[in-house]
C-alpha cells in the first residue's frame, strides 16, 4: 500500500533522486523547494513518467520561518496523516550566510526550518510514521551563541554545528515523544555524495547520489528500520552507529531546544 510522503529540498541533488525512487514505488509525494519553477519541473518529470501517482509541490523558502510557519500549516490543514517525513533541505555555502533577521542561515535552514516543520505537523504523524532527518558525517559542539547569531562562524564550522544540533534535536525529541510518536531518526547519506553542495563546497563531482537516495529510500520505508526511534545510522559505516557524544547528552539537548524555540517566539513563531 502507498504512502504518503512529504520530502523537502525535492527539486535537487539527494531529494531529486529520492523522488524519482519514490514514485517508481508508487507513493504518494508532497514535494517541497524553494523555487517554484524547478518545482515545476520536478513534477513535470515525475508525471510523464508515473502517471498514476498522487504529485504535490509546495513552494518555501527554509531561510524565512514564517513561511516555514506557513508551509506547515497548509500541510497540516490539507492531510489527516503523513506516514513519513524527510527532512533533506540543506545548504553549505551562500553568497549571504546572515539573513535578514541576523541568523546563520545554516542554523535556520539546516536545524531551525526543519524543527518548525515537524514540531507544527506533529498532528498528523501516527506511531507508524517517521521522521528521517538528513544529518552528516561533520558533526560539531554546538555554539548557542553563533545559532543565536551573535558569532560569526566559517562555512564549513556552521555547517557541521547545525547539523550536530539537527542529530541532537532527533534525539531528544524521540526521548520526549516517546513510542506514540513518530520514529525519529537522522541519517548520515554518506560522505561527499554529488550533490550540488558538494560541488561547490569542494570543487569535485563527489560519489553517486544514488548512494544517498538508496539509504533515504530504506530509512523512510524498510522494516529494517523499524524500532530505531532516536538513533543514528551512518552510511559512511552501513550500520547504526553513536553520533556525535553532544547529541547523547540530555542536558546538552534540553539548552539547544530552548534556544532554538526562544528563537522562534522572536521571530513571532508561538504554540509549537
């Protein structure tokens, strides 16, 4: 049977070759970019080739969080039950890494946006559903103040800190949660897949992004992952793994949450 399934950062890389294998199983898919004609595209593809399946796009740009705020409320108006979530959109290296609100865009896109999203869609996960949460083999401590945006941070440092404080977020909320939540789970796609952030991160076409787009596949639908709330697999490895030691500390987790949902208050985001 179809599920359904709400993929982000579809239109590119990891999410465009996750898609593509999405709909050759016949799910579901509500699509999410950032740019309405890729979009487009996107879908387009998809149809030509899967006609029979259900292809929706939703438009939002992850750097600003009331449209994150809204995406999410159009998802949870418009579906009773997603039965999975992939949390892929990400960005390394921008041109304008401070947004308009004074934020590292890595923290808001990579760790903040995707926070937002499932906290607002809780409503329509069920026991069954999962969450997978695209983590990465660079991992680092944390800085609440630079998440905070009051330190500037290198590209490469922001990148792997918000990706530790994406681990760390899975984590506790599957301690929270518990098991009548969705399953919570970040996974490491492998180290330097062909992506486009790749490219232009290191220069170099990187590994076949079917590498990446096979684990994703896996995470979201196989029973091997049943059962594996709050952990971490790392495909560099094949196999679940430990991330991070900040991402297994409770108290450390408990202080990035608070900073984080203290963010979004400011940002006039209440009642997550």
């Amino acid at each position: 049977m179809g599920k359904v399934i709400l993929l982000t950062g579809a239109t590119d890389g990891i999410g465009f070759e996750t898609a593509k294998m999405l709909a050759a199983k016949g799910h579901t898919l509500l699509l999410h970019g950032r740019n309405e004609p890729k979009l487009s595209h996107t879908k387009s593809v998809l149809a030509q080739q899967y006609r029979e399946i259900v292809i929706e796009t939703h438009c939002s740009d992850f750097s600003n969080l009331a449209d994150v705020e809204a995406f999410a409320s159009v998802v949870q108006e418009r579906y009773s039950t997603i039965d999975v979530l992939i949390n892929n959109a990400g960005v390394f290296k921008t041109p304008h890494p401070i947004t308009s609100t004074g934020y590292d865009i890595r923290f808001i896109v990579n760790t903040i946006a995707p926070y937002l999203l499932t906290r607002k869609i809780l409503p329509v996960f069920n026991s069954s559903s999962r969450v997978i949460n695209l983590s990465s083999a660079a991992q680092a401590s944390v800085n609440l103040r630079a998440l905070n945006g009051d330190q500037i941070l290198s590209d490469s440092d922001a990148y792997a800190q918000s990706k530790l404080a994406l681990t760390m977020w899975t984590f506790q909320l599957a301690r929270i949660l518990g098991n009548d939540a969705p399953a919570f789970i970040a996974v490491n796609p492998a180290s330097f897949l062909g992506s486009k952030m790749v490219k232009e991160a290191y220069g170099h076409e990187g590994k076949d992004l079917h590498i990446g787009a096979n684990i994703l596949i896996r995470a979201a639908l196989s029973d091997d992952f049943s059962g594996f709330t709050g952990q971490y697999f790392d495909n560099d490895r094949g196999t679940w793994t430990q991330p991070h030691p900040d991402a297994l500390d409770e108290v450390k987790n408990k202080a990035l949450i608070t900073a984080i949902e203290q963010i979004l208050i400011k940002q006039g985001i209440n009642n997550i």
